[in-house]
C-alpha cells in the first residue's frame, strides 16, 4: 500500500512541485494549503491543476486548511494518519515581515506548532521542513555552513524559520520524532512566486517598465533551480533524520543533535551576482532590462551561498543546475504562461 504524505503549502512553489514528483513516483499525497492572497491566487490553482493532471485516482487529496487552524488540523492527521509530513507551508516573504509581523507569527509559529503537534500524536515517522537562508542573516563568513551560528536573524521571517528550527528540535529530543530542516537558497524556475526577483524582473522587462535593483546592484545569491530543491527534499522524505552519536555535548554540533534532528543547506553553491542574473534573464527574454538602482532593503542581506557538503554526505545529491539552463526554462514558461 502506498504510503500517506500530507504536504502543506501544496499551492505553493515548492510544495506543487514536489506534490506532483511525489505522486509520479506512487506515494498517496495529501496537499494542504490556505489559498490565501498574499500572492494572486489564480497561480496557486493553475498549480493545483498541474498536481491533478498527474494524479492517478485516490491518489491525491486537497484540502483548503490553514495551520492555524489546530482543531481542523488534528482532525486531518487523526483521518490520514501520515507517514511523511513535509511542511512547506508559511508565511513567505522577507520583505512582507517588515510590513505585517502578525502574519509571521500565526503561520510560521503558532502553525508550525500545530504540526508539530499533530506528528506527534499521529505516529507521524518523517518530518521535513523548510527552514531558510535568511536564517544566516547578519553573517557575512561565505560560504554558510550549518555549523556556524545563526543567532544574529535582520527579519521577523528569519527569526521564525529559526524557531523552527529550535522547535523541531525539541520535538525530536522529547518525542523521538526525526525531523529535518532544510535551508533553501534563493529558489526560482517555472511555477514561481511573484513577489521574488525572477517573477519581477520578466513581468517589467516583457512591458518595457524599470526593474527595482536593490543595494545598487552589489549583491549576490546562490540561485537554486526548483527541480534540484525537489530533488533534496524527497531524498530526505526517504531517509528520515537520525541522533548522531558523535554528538559531543561539551561541544554541540549546531547542524546535528544527540535526538534525530538535522538542518541542511540546500543551494547551487553557485553565488550569482545579481546584475550578471539580470544579464541572463535579458538574454533568455530577448529584451534589455531598464534598470532603477535602489538602495539596500531593510531586513534583507548582501550575499548568500551555501556549502552544502552536508546534504550530499547525508543524501548523496547536491543541486547543480546553471543559472543559464533554469532562467531559460523559466523564461519558456513565463512567456507560455502568461501569453507574453
């Protein structure tokens, strides 16, 4: 019998990509999201669409939920009994957490400490969660590895993934429960989220308007093509975490626990300077980028890319997609999509 994989944020960018891996594949997938508006949700149902395109009958179930909602919640996991629970579910957006804190706080705690819960009482045996890069925040020593510290997050989006990270922990160490977070980097390709850069970009250079360029242009991000974040995520589905038992208490190792809890970076280790980005992105589109320099963002960062020697030991996978094949791809959709 196929086993039961309650993805939450299953409109989401992330989470209908991996939904319809999971269902190619043969597992029983049940997709959970709220549909709210923070982005146009005509996108999140296209998406949906997709996921049931590939779904063979009694494979896949969607429910509208929010995991705010614990009652609804408990009920949910009482009647489908996951074996896997990937939570890709959250209020997203860094630059959001500095205009409306509250969202941050329901979804990416209060939720999260519902699913928790819910893993718990429910004989759930894998979780994987995404955790971020922000979480890294005011450190500058690149690459990020999970063992430096992240005790310094410059948003309230960072700091909830950071508490993720912390409460899942605890959830491994009291209740046994193999959790995973994985620190995506910048990820982007078809399917993709309007408020992040790419999406940005090719909607104002196919109508011939400014792109916003923050920081001046000096900024740099290690961009990670959504197939190879996919990719990561279902081999840790496959490959629950485990206590590591090297694990030195006189000197705690910050990626990994005595209780079977890990945290990975996933990225291209590729860092990309933006405006070498927009080149691409120009060159994939066929149009000249009119550009707006702007300065640095609060709550945003300078740099970021990842080691991700950690994942490949743990998973044997470690993205590798260029920027010029996933911007081209993306382009292709975009352009298809939107009928541009």
């Amino acid at each position: 019998m196929a086993r039961t994989v309650l993805v939450t944020g299953a409109a989401g960018f992330i989470g209908a990509a991996l939904s319809q891996r999971l269902l190619q594949r043969g597992d029983r997938v049940v997709g959970l999201d709220n549909l709210n508006d923070y982005y146009d949700p005509a996108l999140k149902q296209a998406r949906l669409h997709q996921i049931e395109a590939v779904a063979q009958k009694g494979a896949w179930r969607f429910v509208e939920m929010a995991l705010e909602d614990g009652d609804a919640l408990m009920a949910l996991f009482a009647a489908e009994k996951p074996t896997v629970v990937v939570n890709l579910a959250a209020q997203a957006g860094v630059r959001y957490s500095l205009e409306n804190p509250a969202a941050y706080i329901q979804s990416n705690l209060v939720g999260f400490g519902h699913l928790l819960e819910g893993c718990r009482h429910h004989g759930t045996e894998n979780l994987v969660y995404a955790s971020s890069s922000s979480v890294y925040g005011g450190n500058r020593n690149l690459p990020f590895d999970e063992r430096q510290p992240v005790n310094h997050p410059v948003s309230l989006y960072a700091a909830s993934k950071k508490a993720n990270e912390l409460m899942a922990h605890t959830y491994s160490h009291l209740y046994g429960l193999p959790a995973t977070g994985l620190r995506f980097f910048t990820v982007y390709g078809p399917w993709g989220r309007p408020d992040m850069a790419p999406m940005l970009f090719a909607k104002a250079i196919l109508a011939g308007n400014p792109i916003r360029v923050f920081n001046h242009g000096q900024m740099q991000r290690d961009f990670t093509y959504i197939d190879d974040i996919v990719e990561g995520v279902l081999r840790c589905c496959d490959k629950p975490a485990t206590a590591n038992p090297d694990f030195d208490p006189l000197a705690p190792d910050p990626a990994t626990a005595a209780a079977p809890h890990r945290v990975f970076n996933i990225g291209n280790s590729q860092p990309t300077p933006l405006l070498r980005f927009i080149e691409v992105m120009e060159e994939a589109l066929g149009c000249e980028a009119m550009k707006d320099f702007q300065p640095m963002q609060p709550g945003d960062v300078v740099a970021t890319a990842a080691n991700t020697a950690a994942l490949e030991a743990w998973v044997g996978f470690k993205p590798s997609t260029p920027i010029e094949t996933g911007v081209q791809r993306f382009a292709d959709w975009y352009r298809s999509f939107y009928g541009v």
